[in-house]
C-alpha cells in the first residue's frame, strides 16, 4: 500500500492523508490518518469513519482482506454473529500479533448434544463473569479466553478477536499466542476424528497465514504447570501438529 493523499468522495475540498502504512500480522495494516480539508470538508468526521470510508475505497486493502493460502484454506468457521456474541469489555483486554499457537482441552466432559453455539455463548457469559472456580475467586475476563473453539462434533466457533491476547489462569504469559481449545477433558476422554481433522486444518490454515514455524505451535503444558491438553489428546500431536508433511 502506497501512502500519500486520496480524494474519498466528500467533493474536491475532502482530502484523506494517508501518513504511514504499517503491515502488523498477516494481511492487517496500521494506518495513521490525516486530514488535509478546505471549507467543503466536515472537520469533525471521525478517525475512525474515515478509516471506514478508507477501507471500502481502497480495492487493494479489500483484496487482502480476502486472500486465503492456496494450500491451505480457511476452514469452515462458526463467527461470533452466528453464535450471538455479546461485546467484549475492551478494558480487560490487550492487543497483541500473534507469533505462536498453543493448544488446550476444555478440562471437562464433552457435551456432544448440545450445539456449539450454545457453548460458545455459554463460555463466553462465565469468562466474563466474576465468581469463584475450585474455591478460590475468578476474575471477570473481557471475552472467552480462546481464539478458537472445536466442538465434539469438529466444528469450529471463532472466539475472541486475534488482535486480543488470550487469558489464562496459570502462569505463563499469553501475549502474542493464538489459542485454541477443543472441548473435552483429554485426561479421560478420547479425542473424535472430526476435532482432530478440524484441529488439523485449523492449524494449517493458521501457521501459512501468520508465517508460524513448527517449534512455535505449543501445548499448554509446555508453557506451565498443567496436564492441558490432556494426554490422549497429546498423544495425536505430532501429527496434527505438521500438517501436510
């Protein structure tokens, strides 16, 4: 993307000066704005519409936004709309750019007759609630902790935004991780060929768009003291892990 002036359709007088482009993950740029405006120009238009009519303008930032891996495409993805997402709460979360996955189990017993949307919905109203968890108080979280969720039956629900770090309540640090969960508590249970093909191609799809080596995709257990992901499911990585190798 090219930085310089761009007339976005206001008249001749509305003037969008585009400072800086910064590519920061994947296909996702920073751009800082300025405004170059005459009389004809509205100067209390927001920074953030103005991105907004940036965005729809520009042909080439929208053809970004579209582009997939040849070899590996985008799965098949639930999004927050289709689940009825609520907001997240902005001030309990950061930003991040993801460099690395890690992998964890839910801990508890699959529900394979329940939809994943109501999962989804359901994780996401305790995550951000305050209360207490084995006895000790619980924080309220700003969204479900987890980037992506695999069901039972291997579909995939989007969790929260990839700008955002996940949550943990372990110790080690979250920033810059994608997260994904798959729902069952692997110690016991056995993992269904549909979440390991999902898995699979969650992870493919994910390590080619976000440039992601083979030793930067984690389980949890490798970063703190837990037995996540459960070792039935540990026990399918080193294939899952490598896809199409």
């Amino acid at each position: 993307m090219q930085t310089g002036n761009h007339d976005i359709g206001a008249g001749p007088a509305a003037i969008l000066a585009v400072e800086s482009s910064i590519p920061i993950l994947g296909d996702l740029r920073m751009v800082r704005l300025g405004f170059q405006s005459t009389a004809g120009f509205p100067a209390a238009r927001s920074v953030r519409a103005a991105f907004a009519l940036f965005l729809v303008w520009n042909p080439l930032v929208a053809q970004d936004a579209l582009a997939e891996p040849a070899n590996c495409p985008r799965p098949a993805i639930v999004s927050r709309a289709a689940w009825s997402a609520a907001p997240p709460v902005g001030e309990r979360m950061r930003l991040q750019v993801p460099k690395s996955i890690v992998i964890h189990h839910t801990g508890v017993e699959s529900h394979p007759h329940l939809p994943l949307e109501k999962k989804l919905r359901d994780l996401q109203l305790y995550s951000q609630r305050p209360g207490r968890e084995n006895g000790r108080p619980k924080r309220a979280l700003g969204d479900m902790p987890y980037h992506f969720f695999i069901g039972y039956d291997g579909r995939i629900g989007e969790g929260r935004g990839l700008e955002f770090a996940g949550d943990t309540r372990t110790n080690y640090n979250p920033s810059d991780k994608i997260q994904i969960a798959v729902e069952g508590d692997f110690t016991n249970e056995q993992p269904q060929a549909e979440q390991l093909k999902a898995l699979q191609a969650l992870l493919c799809w994910l390590r080619v768009k976000y440039a992601i080596a083979d030793n930067d995709v984690r389980t949890h257990r490798d970063l703190a003291d837990t037995s996540c992901p459960g070792k039935n499911l540990l026990s399918t990585l080193p294939g899952v892990k490598r896809p199409g190798q």
